[in-house]
C-alpha cells in the first residue's frame, strides 16, 4: 500500500529530525509552526534539571548496574536490527521501549513501521513517540511540542491517552504553557484526569517550584478519596525542605505518620530532620527524634545531633536537649564547650528557668577539665544582669553546689561580678571577690584566692563606673593582681587608664562647679595629677616586656634586648587613645601629641584607627586650642605662636600645674 502525502511529510519529517540530532543539533525546533486550533504552542529546547520519578514498588533491584554497562546496552538497543521482526512484535515492542524513555530506539522502530512496513501514521504512534520522552536523559518538553505540532499538521486529535502521556512527560520535565494547553484541551474534550495523570500535574507544579499549586492539588487528591502515592509525597517532601518550606514538609510527614503508613523512608525521616533541625523548628525534630532516633532506626550525624540540641535550646525543651546528650555519649562524642552552652540555654529557656541546673552545668564543665570562657556564660549573664535578685540566688546556688563537692570555677563567680557591674554595685561585687577564696577546691589545697585576670578586669570596669570613680580602689586592686602573680593583659592597663582619666576628669569638674565646697585649686590639682598618672599608665603599657627565648630568631621580636625581653608595645583602644589625647590636650598638657603620634605610629594595632583617626586629630587641635590659645599646625608637630610673646609665660603655667 503506498503511503499518501501527508505520511510522506511525516516520513520525511522524522527522518530530518534524525539526521539533525545524529549531528549534534538539539535545536530541532524547525517544523512547521502554523497557527492552529489545539496546541499551537511549541517550546523552544531548553536544558532543564530533571529526575526520575520512581514508584515505590520499584525498589527491588537484586543488584546495580554500573553505569558504563547500561550505557552500552542502551547503545546496542538503539543500533538493534528490526527490519526481521514481525508488525505486532514491533508496535509492542513501541510502546515497551516508550514505557523505558527509549526515545532514540522508539524513534527507530517508529521509523521502521512508516517508511519500510507502510504503516499509516497514527494517533497511537505519535503516543508513543511522545511517551518515550519521559526519560530524564533523553527525553524532552520541546521535542513532545513538535510531535504535538506534526499531529496537528496531519489532522490528528490527541486522544485520552495522548494527553496523559504528555502529561507523564512534563511531570519529569516541566514546560508550565504545554501543560496548560493541554489541561484546556482536556477540558473542552471532556477528558477525565486519571489518577496516574493527576500525579503526573503534581509532580510537574512542584518541579517547577510552584508548591502552593502542587500542594493544591495533592490537597485535592486527598479530598476526592483519591489514594496519593508515596513518591509524590517523598517528592513533595524532598523539595520543600530543599526551598527552606520546613513547615509544609512537616505537615506532610506528620499526615502520613498519623495515617500509619507503612515503610517510609529513612532518607525521607533524615532529610526532614535536618532542614527542620537546619530551620531550628521544633515540631518537626522532636517529631522525628523521638519516633526514629529514640528507637533506633536513625543515627544522624554530629552536625545533626548539634543543630537539635540548638532547636531544644531555643525552645525550651529540656527533654530534647538531654536525650541528645545522652545519644551522642553512647556514641563517645568527645563535648565541646558549645554542647555545654546550648544545654545552658536550655535550662534557661523552659519555664519557669531553671537556674540553679543551667549553673550546676558550669560545675560538670569544670570537671571534664573544660576551659570556661566568657562566652559560655552570655545566656546566663542576659538573665541575671537586670534582676539583683536573682544574682544574689544564683550565688546560693554555687554555695550549695560547692558544699556538695562540685568544682565551682572561676568563670561562675566572675559571671556574678560582672552582674553587679552592670548594675552599677561594686560594693556587691567586691563582697563576691573578697569570698572566692571560700571556693577554692580542696583538691587543690590551702589558697589565699583564684582569681584571675578577667576578675580584675571586670572589678577595674566596677571603678570606673561607680560616681565619682574610684582611682584608689583601682591602685588597690592592681596591687592585689601583682601580688597573686596575676599577669596583666593590654584590657587591664586600658581600663586602669580610664579609671585615671574618669576620676581626673570629674576633679576638673568638681573644682569648675559652684556647689563644690572644697578648695578648687586644690581639687584641679588632684585633677591634673590623676591625668598624669593616666600618661604613666599609657607609658607602662607601651612598656610591657616579656622575656623569650634566646633562640627565637629576631624577624619574630623585633624590639628584642640582649636580655632576651621582647617589648609587646600594647595599645589601648580606640576610644582610650582619643580619650586620654583629648583630656590632656584639655588641660594644655603637650603629651597630648606623644599619645596622638603613639595612635598614628600603631593605627593598625587600633581596631577604627584608620577610619576614624583624622577625627581624633581634629578633636585633639581643637582641644588644644581651647586650652592654651594657640593653634596647631597641619601637620601637629610644632606650635605656632598666636598671642605674641605671651607664649612663654602661658608654657610655663602650664607645666607649673602639670608638676
């Protein structure tokens, strides 16, 4: 029978787009593209991410093929020799291949049965060109919109099944305006969507990122009595917790597991938990901790386990928290300080809070002979520092746990002073000094105290702030640090130097006010001379030597002595070095350019000085200015005479007083 005009146009149509992709073209996008009634749209080739959408009965593979194995015998189908094989063998064998996503192979039989066996084209042969795209590596939307395209020039009317097998191929690669062409078409053909085609619709909105549709639709599903298949679901799942969606993925496992479906994925219960853990949502990780990990079908990984005792520590829950402890002891996890931390936020975020376990985790710390630093105690230093109360309760709490024959450590009854501080009471804060000695473990025998740097560093902070501040509290206290043969650190000296210059500053104050009742002269004297201990200080700082060891080359230290010190040249901070400049330059002490050269000589020591150092300049002439009468150069290194030969007789007065 000879084949007519229009199945030698779709012969010869074939053909062509053979050759072009045996060539390497994938643009073959060239058919005829005549405005039509149905399906008039056809999409330009795109490459698209694409997966395989498996069915939960698929999951039985004895065993895996490599990949160059199925590459090989996917090349020996596509080059198989089906010119001796009967007609109904090959239309069966069409439409196996298509079920497979054999697209080059469909494409040869296809050929085969139109040109050498005369078959007329069909909507049946078209239905299986179109089906055989669902592959995910050969297949393609834009090649379905050119079978589309060559019915339509034939005057071929997609059927039922047509429709769902574009369907089936747009659910693995998306193409929004096929999809909707077609829904249409159905719509006005009156064909009724199949349960296969609606998984297919939801399956192409959620690869395209348009949850709320997809979810819509499987909503819909549900309310039609229709059953949802699992890989949809897993789909679903997969795809909201890549896109951050923790909540609708929750909602979905929560379903299914209230529904008793059987044989959910691990990989699925695993992927929740850790967006949820990831996202801090409680619902979902204590869901799946104490439904998977409590018994044993999942054992999620560190980082894991670590953002689940974070999402127990942000809400509040205690249990959560505990039983990831205790999962990560079994499993001999070594605890780090941050797993410490986030059992102390937790403690302190139930309620009521539960001080005194939040303080007795300090004491477990100290005793695995962990390093307690100050950020370990920020959560509890945010609940105390506002309530004087409970200050005074927490430090109960260590009396009882210290009387008990737990190791109190330092950084506990630092976290008490630093309370006090910012509550401006150093009266309270020096009684909690003066008792640390009380603490000392037993183990380590008779002690006159352990306080450390940081406890005088927050007791220097306490003297500053107290009104009017307290200079000689602070001697005191650095008498007290050299005789525990505390080594000071560059904060100690920096506050010691704001101490001076506070208590300097309100002298000055005193002595200028009209309610002061002392001696003024008397008071800005004491003024100046605080101001000048405050420049020693500076000094002694800059001083700071330590001894290394010989045989330290001397690229490492530059300012190396034949003794072996090597000066640390610690600067305070920025807003130190502009206070003390700019206090003395108030008072016309000409130091005030040693400690400004001192900043620009070391600005890159100074965190801010490069941004904000002309402005530290600025300030310290205007000051000096004010002060003297005499204005600075541009460059500051020499004074200029502004008042004639009054300069003498007012540098005079001035080191009269600084004396």
């Amino acid at each position: 029978m000879t084949p007519n005009r229009g199945q030698r146009r779709t012969a010869h149509s074939q053909a062509q787009a053979q050759a072009q992709e045996s060539d390497g073209d994938p643009g073959r996008h060239g058919a005829a593209q005549a405005a039509g009634p149905k399906f008039s749209y056809v999409r330009a080739p795109a490459k698209l991410p694409s997966m395989h959408m498996h069915s939960s009965k698929a999951n039985a593979a004895p065993r895996r093929e490599s990949t160059s194995s199925r590459i090989r015998r996917e090349q020996q189908a596509d080059e198989r020799d089906y010119s001796g094989e009967q007609t109904p063998y090959l239309h069966t064998h069409l439409h196996a291949l298509a079920i497979a996503g054999k697209t080059k192979a469909c494409r040869v039989v296809a050929e085969l049965l139109v040109q050498e066996r005369r078959e007329k084209p069909s909507v049946r042969l078209y239905g299986s060109l179109i089906l055989s795209n669902v592959g995910h590596d050969q297949g393609a939307a834009w090649r379905v919109g050119e079978y589309l395209e060559e019915m339509r020039q034939a005057g071929l009317q997609p059927d039922t099944g047509t429709c769902h097998a574009v369907l089936k191929v747009l659910g693995v690669h998306p193409d929004h305006l096929l999809r909707t062409d077609v829904l249409e078409y159905m719509r006005t053909r009156w064909f009724q969507l199949n349960e296969d085609g609606a998984h297919d619709v939801a399956a192409g909105l959620l690869r395209e990122g348009l949850f709320e549709q997809g979810l819509e639709r499987i909503d819909g599903m549900r309310q039609e009595g229709v059953p949802v298949q699992g890989w949809l679901l897993d789909m679903a799942v997969y795809m909201l917790s890549a896109a951050g969606e923790v909540e609708e993925a929750y909602r979905i496992m929560r379903l299914r597991y209230d529904a008793g479906e059987v044989g959910l994925s691990r990989t699925v219960w695993h992927t929740v938990l850790d967006a949820g853990s990831s996202s801090r949502h409680h619902p979902s990780t204590s869901l799946i901790w104490n439904s998977q990990v409590n018994t044993g079908y999942l054992n999620p990984a560190s980082g894991t386990c670590l953002n689940v005792l974070t999402t127990a520590a942000q809400a509040g829950d205690a249990v959560l928290a505990t039983d990831v402890f205790t999962h990560l002891s079994k499993r001999g996890t070594a605890f780090q300080p941050i797993h410490y931390q986030q059992l102390l936020e937790c403690y302190l975020a139930i309620s009521p809070p539960d001080l005194k376990r939040a303080l007795s985790i300090l004491t477990i710390m100290a005793l695995e002979k962990i390093t307690i630093s100050s950020a370990e105690t920020r959560a509890l230093l945010l609940h105390l520092r506002n309530r004087p109360d409970l200050v005074t309760e927490a430090f109960t709490h260590l009396r009882e746990l210290h009387a008990k024959g737990r190791k109190v450590p330092i950084a506990a009854l630092n976290l008490l002073i630093e309370c006090y501080v910012a509550q401006h009471n150093l009266a309270e804060a020096l009684k909690v000094y003066k008792l640390i000695h009380t603490f000392v473990p037993v183990a380590e025998g008779a002690k006159k105290s352990f306080a450390n740097v940081e406890t005088f560093n927050l007791l220097l902070r306490g003297c500053r702030f107290v009104s009017p501040p307290d200079e000689a509290l602070a001697s005191f206290l650095i008498s007290e640090l050299l005789a525990l043969r505390v080594k000071p650190t560059a904060l100690t000296y920096d506050r010691l130097i704001l101490v001076f210059l506070q208590a300097g500053e309100h002298a000055i104050q005193s002595a200028s006010s009209p309610t002061d009742t002392s001696e003024p002269q008397a008071q800005r004297e004491k003024g100046l001379q605080l101001i000048d201990w405050a420049f020693r200080h500076f000094a002694d700082m800059q001083a700071v030597s330590v001894t290394t060891a010989p045989s330290a080359p001397e690229s490492d230290h530059p300012s190396n002595d034949a003794l072996g010190n090597t000066t640390l040249g610690w600067m305070p901070r920025f807003g130190t070095v502009e206070k003390l400049a700019t206090q003395l330059a108030t008072v016309g002490d000409s130091r005030c350019w040693d400690v400004l050269q001192s900043g620009e000589d070391h600005g890159e020591h100074v965190q801010g000085w490069e941004a904000k150092g002309k402005w530290v300049r600025r300030n310290v002439e205007d000051a000096w200015s004010k002060a003297t009468g005499l204005r600075a150069d541009s460059g500051g290194a020499e004074i200029v005479k502004d008042k004639g030969d009054g300069w003498d007789e007012a540098a005079a007065h001035v080191d009269s007083l600084i004396r």
